[in-house]
C-alpha cells in the first residue's frame, strides 16, 4: 500500500471530561468539527462498526474502521477493517474543570498520493488540518 505516516495533535477545552467524552463518543458528530470527514455512519448490526468518508482536493476514500479498545472517560482506540488503511486513538485526560483531548492518527499513503506528493509536505498539511480540527472541536464544545 504505501508507507505510514503518523500524527499527535492536542488541545484543551474549558468544558469537563464528561462532556470532551460524549462528544467524542458520537461518531456521527465528527464531521462538525473534522474539515475532511464528509460523514460518519455507525453500522446497526455492531456498534463497534462505523464507515467513513473522507474528502479532500478532489481525493476521495471510504473505509470502514472497528473500535478496537473504549474505556469510559478515558480512550477510543480503532483500526480499518476496510478501504484506507488507518489506525489510532483519541485520550482524554481530566484537568479538574477543563479537558484535555489528544488524538494520535496513523495511515498509509494510497501509492498514487504517494507519487503525487511528497511525504514532508503532505504529513505537514495533514497535521496542521488536524489540529485545526482540534480547534473547532474546542469552539464546538464551547458553544454547546
């Protein structure tokens, strides 16, 4: 397929732990705040089964991802089961009053991205989109 790229990404927001959780936890919600994330569909049959569609600059990509780890408050671990292949893990970390949410991606480079652009470039748009993403998470939760 292509080599993998990694990213870690993090921001802090002024509302509790309770709330960053359940507002991860809705997958469905993602693409509020998530600029390449078209839609989020959990699978009626297995809940731990969602399918994704993403878009950007004309790349389009589906795949299906499986929770692989969740602990309440605390973790939201997945992988690809399907499509583009990609893994991580979304933290949250109480800080008393505010949280902390920290979201660590890893993917590999479809080949033809991969000729197309240079792996730098690309890691430093992806990771610059991400952490936006973490910011308009932040204004998301703020304005609820």
């Amino acid at each position: 397929m292509g080599k993998w790229l990694e990213h870690s990404v993090q921001v802090e927001v002024p509302i509790p732990l309770e709330e960053a959780w359940s507002l991860w936890s809705d997958l469905e919600q993602m693409p509020r705040w998530m600029k390449w994330i078209e839609s989020v569909k959990i699978s009626e049959a297995d809940p731990d089964i969602s399918v994704w569609k993403f878009g950007s600059n004309g790349f389009n990509f589906d795949w299906k991802a499986r929770i692989v780890r969740k602990i309440d408050g605390q973790i939201i671990q997945w992988e690809s089961v399907d499509g583009l292949p990609n893994r991580g893990a979304v933290r949250f970390y109480d800080r008393h009053g505010s949280s902390i949410v920290r979201l660590a991606i890893a993917y590999a480079i479809p080949g033809i991205v991969g000729q197309i652009m240079d792996d730098l470039f690309l890691g430093r748009v992806v990771e610059s989109t991400l952490q936006a993403d973490m910011d308009r998470f932040k204004a998301y939760a703020i304005a609820r």
